[in-house]
C-alpha cells in the first residue's frame, strides 16, 4: 500500500535545487574530471549524491531497486563461485564455459555495480569488482587460445561461436561478449572500490577487446547513415569512455565510432526530428546509440543541446497514439510497438522541465511504474530512471506541450493530425515517403493512412515483420494490384494547416508506376529486361530540400546500406494518376475525409479502396453508400461513407485474411480490411471516415447540383466544402464551417471528456 500512496513528486526532490538547463532544457551536464578520474562514463562523484536521491526517493527508484533485489537474490550464489575461482590462467573448458554472448548477464551486472555504489553495499561492491576481474581474465585469456587444439564441442565454441578474437569486427554479438555498456558502467564506478591489480587486470580486458574494433559505418560516406546499425554499436563508444587517457585506449577507434555516431544522429535524423527508420530508431539505432550520445555529451557533442533534439522529443510524443497503454505508430520501418525503453528513459532524465518529454515517459512506464520494464533496458532505468510529473488523477495528454495539432515532416514523408489533445482525439497519420532509397525494412505502404479515434485504433499499419504487402494497407489497387515491393520513393504535394481544418495531398504515381529490386543489390548484380538501373534524382522524386550528402542519380550513389545503392526497377502497375488528399476537420465532431484521384487508363477497370482495420472491428450494418465498422464489445462506431465513388454502383465487402505466419511460433497472424469496389474508368473516390458512439446519430451530407462541393452536416455545425481536382492531380479543399452558439469548432472538449464513451482510453 506504501508504494500506492507516494507522491509524484517526493517532496525530497521537489525541494531539491533544480537541474541547470540549457537554453532549449537540456541538462547540463557536469564537466569530465581529469584522466584516470572514475566515475567518468555519464556522470562524476559529485553527481552520486542526487542519483542516490532519486533512487532511494522517486517510484521509478524504488520500481529497480526491487528489481535488483530479485536479480542479487537470483545470481547471488553464482556470483560467488565465479568470484572465488583462480581465472589467472583459465583453461579452454573455462573459457568455453564462461565466455559467452549474453547481454543480460552484462545487464544485471552492470545493475548490482550500480546498486552496490548507491546503497554504500561495501559487501556487494567487493563481489562485483572480483566478478569483473574474472571475467577480464576470461576475456584476456580466450584472446590467448585463438586456433587453439582442443577438439569436440569446446574447440568449436571456443573456435567458432564464440570467438571474437578472429576479426576486428564489432557487431552485438561481439559487444554483448565482451560486456557492452555493464562493462564499463561496472569499471567505471566500481573503479574506486578496486585493488589495483583489479584494475589493471579490467582495464586491459576492455582495452584489448576494443583496440581496433571496426562497426558498420566507420570510413562510410554520410548517406549511408539512415541505418539503425550505426548507433546499434554505440556501446563501444561507452566502453572507450571508460578507459579514454589510459594506457590500452585506442584513440583512432574511438574517433571512428564518435563519427559515426555524429553522422547517425545528424542523417538518420531529418531536421525536424523524424526518424528515416520509424521505429527503428528509437527502439534499435537509439538504444545502445542513446547511451553513446550521453558519453558524447560530456566529450564535446552534445546532441542534447542542440535545438534539433526537441524536436526529436516533439516527434516521438507525436508518433505515440493519443490513448493510455498505447504504441508508437511508426511507418513502413518499424511499428506500431512499445520500443525498448532506453531513448525514452534518456529523453526524461536529459530534459526534466520538458512536458513532452515527460507525457513520453508516464506513457512509457505507465502510471503506476509497472508497464513492460524490459530487462533490456534496467540498467539504463537504473541509471536515470525518473518520476513523471502530474496528476495522476488527470489522463496524460499533450495539452500543456505547446505543440501544433497538426505536424508535417517533408524528407520523411509524413503527416501526423489531431482534432484536439484528449485521448479520444480523432487521430490520423498520412504517409508518402519521399527517403524510400534509404531503406531496407519496407512495406509496400505509399500513401496509406492511421487512424484512430474515441479512444482506439480503426485503421492500422500493420507490423513490418507481418504486413509487407499492398493488400494490407489502405490503398486504392487496380484489378488486384497496386505497388510491388520494393515501393519507391514518392512526392508530398501540399500541407495545408489552421484552427478549423487540416488538409494535406501526395503524388503516388511513381510508386504505381514503377517497381524497385530488393534492396541492396550488389554493384555486379543484374536484372534481365525491362529491369533497368534506376537513375533517377532523388530530388525528381520528392526529397523537399538541398542536402550536402544527396546524391544526384540514386543507382551508384554511396546512400541505403552495404557498399552502395544499386537499385534497378521495372514497370509495375502504369496509371495516368494516382494522388491522394486528406482532410480531417476539427469541431467538437471531427471527422477525415480521403479523396483518391486515380486512373489507369480510358477503359473501364475494377477499382478497390482498402481500408486496413483493427482486427477486432465488426461490420455492424451496411447498405447504400454507408458502411458501419463496430467494435464487437463495446459501443464506438466509425462510419465510412462512399461520398463518391464513381457511380452509384460499388459494393463494400469486410474481408478476413491471414496476412503471415510467425516464424517463432507457427502461429497465423489475421489481418482484416474494408474493400469498396467499383467497375469503371475513374473512380474519383471521396469517403468519409466519421467517429461516433451507439447513442449518436449519423452526419448529413449533400452534394452540390455541380457535385465539385459537399455539405456536411454534424450536431451544431455545418461544413461546406469545396473540392477542385485538376486533370492529372490532387484534389484541394476549400473549408467554410458554420456553427450555433453552443459547439465550438476546437478542442472538442464537450464531447471527449474523461470518462465518457468518447474517451476510455482503450486501444
């Protein structure tokens, strides 16, 4: 009961002196001491205080230190027998035994050191500076049996599996083996505690086994670094961290892993924050590359201090669906998912004051500190693990982050919308990317559309691992098909932003018309015809703006991954056009309208729309142009109204498919979607998508005699909208709202408020 009834802010850190902060609320963070000064890595002596503070006196220290009290009462007796062994010289059935790549093991270690310092534990220290002497000596020892002779399961482990010694390589696999960031953080605060013999001993193991050590990236061109692989390896900057000035410490190596983390940060990273990769950055590139950053931090880059890393926070907060227990959305590379913690933890500790930072954090752990704490990320929780900050009687929104409803980012290729900050907002991302070249985890997904509303999900982008393929995402296909993987690249054309109204339009033509080889071919791989090179500029293709790495011809350009960017491609699916354009108007019912502009040709040609749903959806009623999806336990709505959809003949089927089997487990994963089929030359597509709850009634619409203009009648209000489509592109709306005395056009605040059917939060 005693953790239930703790305070927020435990009043020991809120009459604590506040962190100093830079200009943009950064941390500051201490200076480095001189060389051969522990602790060094993160933080200085003079920084133990307050880390003892905060994890003896905030909900998120308490959450670890009970969860380093199982890991010690777990490992506890193992810990011992691998302290008290003689390792001064181990032998081949040692080494084999306990040199091993486990990064768990280097994980709970690296917590007990930690746990040992900030509990003045003199016991536990002592045990885990012997432990890690005894690894060294595993270490140092396995790098003296390279081709040794012994035979049987132990030759091939010490030989194969697990030698690291054969190559300069440095891979996970490789970090993990050595002691990734456990390692250092054990060395480095334990430094203090240790015999100098135990000393010297861990610090030639990390010097030897870092000397030299080559990741992916390190010589490469800066077009190259969109890929998470780059801060993947970052904790091999850590590890140099630990040892920089002292004898074994390879500067070279660590310049080269310094680059690369500055390049990844700075080109994986678009201006405004995004992420080429989605997910894949803050859950992978940003694990073991956000404990880099914070070395780097300290070492003269500071990424943290740069105006660019809020916008950073600012795109995380906006990628998080608006409801409790929800997902990071992400794109074709990676999500919608819960992320490993780390970026997360990070972007709490280093921006303290920050009300997007901290709405990422409360949605992260969870208002009561228990949700999915992930072993990977526990020493980092350790570490910086903070409280959020509020009301937890109040839902965690971004209402007092200052932030725009609605945010575009041009090289990503992305617009994210919101009617207002509740989390029953309507919800909706548009995605036409135009950085497809850089790449390799892909769906074949230009142009679709997120969206979610009343406190859950109704139109999904499925998971990269499971949903690859056109049919799974919501896209306009012609007799069956629409893009082919490898989709290329694509155009957004216009964003258009104010109080009432958001609207945005993409050319997706490109992507229709052609198909690109699976990345990356080699330079000496060839395709028969009509397989040509793909030499277009990207420039041509939609990237928005100069940049000093762009390449001017994509195939032979030193951009993507592996040694260069060798992409062919062939024709697919030829339209005329293909654009689509989204409009999602506010009020206190919003709704989002999708208008597709598409045609193949001048003969007539089967036209479907596919809406990509939550599995959970029902088709409650149909006929006419309605189609009602509902949730089958529960009493949210979503109506999707064909406003146009060529003529008055089409039909709308909900369609039950398996999308994919998961390799791990043999089990099928569903996918579910809406089709609205038309026979004809032009389909001219126009559907409403239009939230509402069981007791609720249905919006009016009206064409005009001309049919270029649409009334859209809501409870309260009125919005005329006017539709010009040019020939060959995409329809842009012209908004007039009109509304009586008693709705306002945002935040919808009358209807979404907490606790009511509009809100619940589930996702």
């Amino acid at each position: 009961m005693l953790m239930t009834c703790l305070p927020i802010m435990p009043l020991s850190l809120a009459a604590a002196e506040p962190a100093r902060l830079h200009p943009n609320g950064a941390r500051m963070q201490s200076p480095l001491p001189p060389v051969g000064i522990h602790p060094r890595v993160y933080l200085n002596a003079e920084d133990l205080p307050k880390h003892r503070e905060r994890y003896h006196d905030t909900r998120m220290g308490q959450v670890m230190q009970k969860t380093i009290k199982g890991i010690r009462r777990n490992l506890e007796k193992d810990l011992r027998a691998f302290a008290d062994l003689d390792l001064h010289t181990p032998t081949e059935e040692q080494c084999a035994a306990y040199l091993r790549s486990d990064e768990g093991r280097n994980i709970r270690w690296g917590c007990l050191s930690l746990d040992a310092i900030l509990r003045n534990d003199a016991e536990l220290r002592a045990l885990m500076a012997k432990v890690w002497t005894n690894h060294s000596r595993i270490l140092l020892g396995s790098r003296q049996m390279l081709h040794g002779t012994v035979k049987g399961r132990t030759g091939r482990e010490l030989n194969q599996t697990f030698n690291i010694w054969k190559s300069d390589s440095f891979d996970v696999s490789v970090s993990w083996t050595i002691g990734a960031a456990g390692f250092a953080v054990g060395y480095d605060l334990l430094f203090n505690d240790m015999t100098p013999e135990q000393r010297e001993t861990v610090r030639e193991a990390i010097a030897v086994s870092t000397a030299g050590r080559r990741s992916y990236g390190m010589g490469k061109p800066r077009g190259f670094a969109a890929s998470n692989h780059y801060g993947y390896h970052g904790d091999l900057l850590v590890l140099l961290s630990a040892i920089e000035g002292e004898p074994g410490f390879d500067q070279a190596t660590y310049d080269a892993i310094r680059q690369v983390m500055v390049d990844y940060w700075e080109v994986g990273f678009t201006p405004d924050g995004a992420c080429h990769e989605d997910l894949y950055g803050p859950n992978l590139g940003l694990r073991a590359g956000m404990r880099a950053l914070m070395a780097l931090s300290r070492r003269g880059y500071n990424a943290f201090a740069q105006p660019k890393f809020k916008r950073f926070i600012e795109y995380v907060a906006q990628e998080i669906q608006p409801t409790a227990n929800s997902l990071f959305v992400g794109g074709a590379s990676g999500g919608p998912e819960l992320p490993y913690p780390t970026s997360q933890i990070i972007i709490k500790y280093m921006f303290p004051e920050n009300s997007a930072a901290n709405y990422i954090w409360r949605w992260r752990v969870g208002d009561t500190y228990k949700r999915a704490i992930k072993w990977q990320g526990w020493l980092d929780f350790a570490l910086f693990g903070m409280d959020w900050q509020g009301d937890p009687s109040e839902p965690n929104t971004l209402a007092q982050a200052g932030l725009p409803l609605t945010r575009f980012y041009p090289r990503r290729g992305k617009a994210i919308m919101r009617s207002d900050w509740t989390p029953g907002a309507l919800y909706t991302h548009v995605d036409a990317r135009p950085d497809a070249f850089l790449i390799g985890h892909d769906t074949v997904s230009r142009g679709t559309f997120h969206l979610d509303a009343l406190g859950r999900n109704w139109a999904r982008n499925g998971i990269f691992h499971h949903f690859r393929e056109s049919t799974d995402f919501s896209l306009v296909h012609i007799d069956g098909r629409a893009q082919a993987w490898k989709a290329p690249s694509v155009r957004f054309l216009q964003w258009m932003h104010n109080g009432t109204h958001t609207q945005t339009s993409a050319d997706l033509k490109y992507a229709y018309d052609w198909q690109w080889s699976p990345p990356w071919p080699g330079k000496s791989k060839t395709f028969p015809p009509p397989w040509e090179h793909e030499t277009a500029d990207p420039r041509d293709l939609g990237w928005p703006d100069p940049t000093d790495w762009l390449p001017t011809q994509l195939y032979g350009s030193m951009t993507g991954y592996g040694e260069g960017n060798y992409l062919w491609k062939r024709p697919y699916n030829p339209v005329r056009k293909a654009c689509r354009s989204a409009l999602l108007v506010r009020g206190c019912y919003p709704f989002l309208v999708v208008a597709d502009d598409i045609r193949k040709d001048d003969v007539e040609h089967r036209y479907e729309w596919y809406m990509a749903l939550a599995t959970d959806l029902v088709l409650q009623a149909g006929g006419g142009r309605d189609v009602i999806l509902a949730e089958q336990h529960g009493d949210r709505r979503l109506l999707v109204r064909a406003l146009r959809a060529a003529g008055d003949e089409f039909s709308a089927t909900l369609d039950e498919y398996v999308a994919a089997t998961d390799k791990r487990t043999g089990e099928d994963i569903p996918g579910k979607r809406l089709i609205i089929g038309t026979d004809t030359v032009e389909p001219r597509f126009c559907i409403l998508l239009y939230p509402f709850t069981a007791d609720e009634t249905l919006p009016e619409t009206q064409w005009s005699a001309r049919g270029d203009a649409l009334t859209v009648t809501t409870p309260g209000s009125r919005t005329g909208i006017t539709l010009n489509t040019p020939p060959s592109g995409a329809t842009h709306f012209r908004v007039d709202i009109v509304t009586d005395d008693a709705h306002e056009i945002a935040p919808a605040r009358a209807r979404h408020t907490v606790g009511d059917a509009a809100s619940r939060g589930r996702p």
